[in-house]
C-alpha cells in the first residue's frame, strides 16, 4: 500500500466495518465464482463478457479476468463482428480503462488492456474499394491525448511516459519528433524539477541529431541556457545537473568545458554551500584532466579541495568522495 | 527521530501470521491476484528474521500446487488465476526455501519461461502481456535456480537490457524508458547472475544509486521523488552487488525504515505514519539484513532469498553487505 495513512480504529468500528464488508465480499465472491466457471466452460457469450466488466470495475487488477474478457473478444465476439463493430467495440473498451485509469493510474493491466486494443483496431471503412486507414488514425491520435490528461494530472508517472513513448513509435501516421521536442519544453518550463521531461528530451534530441533534424553544436548552445536557468533557479535540485551532464558527454570540447567550469564557479560564489555545484565541479574538473591537461597539479588539487568540502557538508555519502579524491590523487595519470 | 527503535521482530511475525486469517476483509480478497507473491514475501521476511517455521509448510506447498496452470505450464497467483511469471519465480522460490522442488515439473516450467522471450531478447510476462526488464530478470532468476541457464540466449538476453542502460548509469523498464531504482536492481541482478557486470557503467551508476538518499535518510526511486521503504531493497541491493554500499549512510537509513514500523499491529509501511502491508515489511527487513541489522539472518541480495540457501546451490556472487552488528 503507498500512501495510505494508518488510522486507529477501536475493535468497535473494526467490527463494524467487517459487518459492512460481510455483503460486498459476498458479491465479490460470487462474481469471480462464477466468471471463473465461465471461464473454464470456454463461455465466450456477451452475457460473460458483461460480467467480466462487473468484475473489473470492481477490481481492475484481476489480471485473469481481463485475460478471459480478451478471449472472449477474439474467440465469441469478433468472429461473427463486421471491422466497424469491433472498432466500435474496441473504442467503448477504451473509454472504459480511460475512466479507470484516473481512479488507478499505475496498474499496470489497465495500459497493457489499452495497448492491446489498440494493436487490434482495424485499419479504416473501404474507400473506393481499398482499405483506409481512419479508425487506427482516430484511435492513435486519441490516445496519445489520453496519455497527456495523465501526464497532466502527474507529471512524473513513469507508467505513463514509458506508454507515451510506445503510443509514439507506434502510431500509424508518425508524429513529427520536433514535436515531442517541444513537449518537453512545456513540461520542463512548467517545473524544472521533471526529471522525466528532461529524460525524454535527451531521447529526442539523440534521434534528432542522428537524423540530421538538428545541429548538434546549435541545440547544445540552446540548451545550455536552459540547463543553465533552471540551476539559477534551484541549485539543489537533482534533474538539470544530471541532465547537464549526458549534455556535456565526454568532455571533448575543452573550450565548452572551459565555460561551463566559469558558469558554475559563479554560481558557488553566490551560493556557497552548494553541494551540487561542488560535484559537478569536481566532475567537470576531473574530465579536463583526463582530456585535455593530465599534468595539471592545479586542478589535481582543486579537486580535492572540493571533495573535502563536499565530505564536510554532504557527510552521507562522505565514502564516496573520498574514493573520488583517491582516484583524482596520488597517481600521475597515464597518458 | 528514530535512533533508539528496535526492530520488532515478534510483532511482525504475528503480523504476517494474521495476514492468511483475514478473510473477513474485503481488502484480503481483492488482492488475491498477489497471493503467491505476497506469501513469497512473508516467508523471506520470516525466514530473515529467523523465523522460517512460523508458517505451516504443508500448508503452504498445497498452496502453491493448488496454483499450477495446467494449460500454460506455470504458476498463477491463486487457483485458478491464470500462470505470469510474476507468480511463477514466486512459487519456484518458496519451493525452494521449502525444501520441495521435488513437487514441480520442472521441464515444464522451463519451458514455459523460456517461450516468453522475444525476439529482442527481453520477456513478457505471459501469452498477452507486455515487456518488461521486471519479467527478464524472473527469467533468468528462476532458469538459474532450476539450474537450467544453460537453456537461455544469453547473448540476446544481455543485449536487451544494454538497450534500456541510461547515460545516468541507470536502467528502465523498458528500451528508452527512464531510470527507476527497481529497474536498476532487475537489471543489475540479473546481470550478476549472468557473470557481466561488464556491462554496468559502475561509476556513474554507483552515483545515482547514492543520490536517491534524502537528508531524512530515505530512499527515493528517481531523482525529486519522494522516500519509500522498498527503495531500501532496490537501491541497496544494487549498491550491495557492485560492493558500494558505503556510498550512503547506512545509520541514517536503518533509522529511516525502523521509523516505518508499526509499533502496535506489527509491518513496516512505506513511509511513517503510514498503513503496513507485507511487501514493505519484507523489503524493509531485507534492506536491514543488507544494512547489517543486528540478530538477522543474511540476505541474498541478487535472488532476494537467504543466502545460505543460495550459497548451497553454488549460486554465490561476488556481493558485499555490511557485516552484522552485534547485538
């Protein structure tokens, strides 16, 4: 149970919810008694399918169940379907697991239910004698606004942006990734602090890049600014500071490196106490070393005069600045 | 806060005795779809805490058996629930720990997880369901302890979770999908198991497990996300297999989990002040067990199960926990 807080009930009101409790387990049990029969006999009839959504609504993560209400789709209820009643059918049973979904928004057989469905709409009405593709395009399009209402409500719900990410690969009309690239902009303008936002954008600018979308050099510029702002804004938080760093990769670009080592600097002196500006400055640190001045005592040692800091105001995780500082220490790097 | 808690131990041992006598609640039923996992995580947590025999072992095997699926070749949640492999790396585990493998055919469950696999190397969880890192680490989790590795794409297997690692060092559920500290530990453990830790970005990764630790002493699961007892299992377990688990501190979050008790029904809840159930008691026990609690009995972080019963089926890795305080 996740955030559920703990009451404590005298063994009176105990007792009365159990009386309370007594019919509705009834139910319940007699429901999945006989569905589960059902089942068994191969039942593939409308009347089973009914119940199963008796079930489900009740309890959304009886796994077999929506297992049982597929088959009955594929093996009772498609069969004897024209392609326009089963994308009808397919629709109510997204709209379904839509409303549910708000009630439950991590169970996980909601989305794969949803994606299933999904697989299964069929393309379009026959247009001049060839198929279109209408009913899949309509569907597609419809739930990449169903995962955004999610995305809405939270922001960070991992369920829902690894469902984002297949909706959009899997789409039959492709959306533009320039697109998807100024979503994130809209989530990350709206809290800095959405690491999964930042996340998804270095997935989209990967495959931008490989495309030949966008410059490399350019968007990196742009970013920068943006990364830049949001650490002004929270110094503490975690999200752009590790996206800074897939941003800045291996460091081969000593004059870039050179600026950011500046921007960070400046920041420090204005906020002295900053645990990650000390780490991503020993980090940066560290990769000029071993790029481009491997001889550099100076920076050896700014290095470890940092760690030391970090040791001091971050004591939790003291082990690993220390090992950090041994490996920036005593030996002469190996070129 | 927390610094003289104990451990509770006879109390959560009474909690998870009664968590099989509530049928009068409607909660118990509606989490039937749990049932074979939720048993799995009431034994480790007993067995951690020195406690094995505090359930009835016959009672239990029936269970398990009453939960095979004949048609697919693995184990449901509950009779009549149909087979994932969720509920199949469970009822092989308490098998295990109950000394009655004898009862299963295996032959057949291998060949039930083995028919998950897809093309891109990654598992489903059943005939319908979707991918997931969570479903390649029961593969291979549960091929190992049938001693049947020998019988899997390795190769294939290795390469999917390659795909998910992220530039953070972390791994997701899926290829592109953003890092999660119990993707991180499937990933990982089923690496171990695999002999190619090779493919773990050790430092960087070994820096973002650490930052999930918050100033109270909690773990998160990703970064700016709140604290919850279970991240105690998947981040330490992870730290614990790449011998980092100096990296955070231990005081801190020992203190953190024992906070998460309840000090009057028994369980340890997500967070303080929150309501128990069995999967943060058992995650919060094993977490200490890892953490060197005083008086319990030694985890295994890669299986999740004791880890003499691992070390007798030579299946021991190169982990590292902290060593036990006395008491």
């Amino acid at each position: 149970m996740h955030s559920v807080r703990r009451v404590r009930q005298s063994p009176a009101a105990i007792q009365e919810k159990k009386e309370r409790e007594r019919s509705k387990i009834a139910e319940y049990l007699a429901l999945t008694n006989d569905l589960i029969s059902r089942k068994k006999n191969k039942d593939w009839s409308r009347d089973a399918f009914d119940a199963t959504q008796r079930l489900l609504e009740k309890n959304p993560e009886f796994y077999t169940i929506w297992n049982y209400r597929r088959n009955i789709l594929l093996n009772g209820i498609f069969p004897s379907s024209t392609p326009e009643q089963i994308n009808n059918i397919l629709a109510d049973e997204l709209m379904l697991t839509a409303m549910a979904l708000k009630e439950h928004p991590k169970v996980y057989w909601l989305w794969n239910h949803r994606r299933w469905c999904l697989q299964n709409i069929p393309d379009g009405p026959i247009v001049d004698s060839t198929s279109s593709m209408q009913w899949r395009n309509d569907n597609w399009n419809k739930e990449l606004a169903v995962v955004e209402k999610m995305l809405n409500a939270d922001p960070r719900n991992f369920m829902a942006w690894n469902y984002r990410r297949y909706v959009l690969a899997s789409m039959p009309t492709q959306r533009p990734e320039l697109a998807e690239l100024a979503y994130t902009t809209r989530k990350i303008s709206s809290s800095f602090s959405n690491f999964s936002a930042w996340h998804q954008r270095s997935k989209v600018y990967t495959s931008l890049w490989r495309s030949g979308q966008l410059d490399p050099v350019k968007s990196r510029d742009e970013e920068l600014e943006l990364i830049h702002n949001a650490i002004y804004t929270d110094p503490e938080d975690q999200s752009a500071w590790i996206y800074h760093r897939w941003l800045m990769g291996s460091g081969d670009d000593e004059s870039q490196l050179l600026r950011e080592l500046a921007v960070i600097e400046e920041l420090l002196s204005e906020q002295p106490d900053s645990k990650w500006c000390m780490d991503s400055l020993v980090y940066y640190n560290k990769l000029l070393l071993k790029k481009h001045r491997p001889h550099s005592t100076e920076l050896r040692e700014k290095c470890l005069a940092l760690l030391q800091q970090l040791e001091d105001i971050d004591p939790p995780r003291r082990y690993r600045y220390r090992e950090s500082g041994d490996s920036a220490a005593p030996h002469p790097v190996v070129q | 806060m927390a610094q003289n808690l104990k451990l509770l131990v006879p109390l959560h041992v009474s909690y998870i005795q009664n968590l099989g006598k509530s049928q009068d609640e409607l909660a118990y039923h509606l989490t039937a779809h749990l049932r074979m996992n939720a048993i799995y995580w009431g034994l480790t947590a007993l067995y951690i805490m020195g406690h094995q025999g505090a359930l009835d072992r016959e009672e239990m095997i029936e269970f398990v058996m009453s939960c095979w699926d004949e048609e697919a070749g693995g184990f449901g949640a509950h009779p009549d629930h149909d087979a994932h492999i969720l509920s199949t790396l469970s009822a092989i585990q308490i098998l295990i720990m109950q000394d009655a493998l004898d009862r299963l055919d295996v032959d057949r469950v291998v060949k039930f997880i083995l028919s998950l696999q897809q093309p891109s190397g990654v598992f489903s969880g059943d005939s319908f369901g979707e991918v997931d890192t969570r479903f390649l680490y029961c593969a291979v989790n549960a091929l190992s302890l049938l001693g049947r590795l020998s019988e899997l794409d390795v190769e294939r297997t290795v390469s999917y979770i390659r795909e998910c690692r992220n530039y953070d060092g972390g791994f997701g559920a899926t290829i592109g999908a953003e890092s999660h500290a119990a993707q991180v530990f499937v990933c990982v453990a089923a690496l171990a198991i695999l002999d190619r830790l090779d493919v773990v970005d050790q430092q960087t990764l070994c820096w973002w497990l650490s930052e999930r630790q918050l100033p109270n002493g909690g773990l998160n699961g990703r970064p700016e996300k709140l604290e919850d007892v279970c991240y105690s299992f998947w981040v330490l377990s992870a730290l614990s297999i790449l011998n980092k688990m100096t990296w955070i501190d231990s005081e801190k979050l020992v203190s953190f989990i024992l906070s998460a008790q309840d000090p009057e029904s028994g369980g340890i809840a997500d967070r303080p002040g929150d309501m128990a159930d069995v999967f943060h008691t058992q995650f919060g026990v094993a977490g200490l067990s890892l953490l060197g609690y005083p008086g319990l009995v030694d985890l295994d972080p890669v299986y999740c199960m004791p880890a003499s019963i691992i070390e007798a089926r030579g299946l021991r890795k190169g982990w590292k926990s902290l060593p036990r305080k006395s008491l």
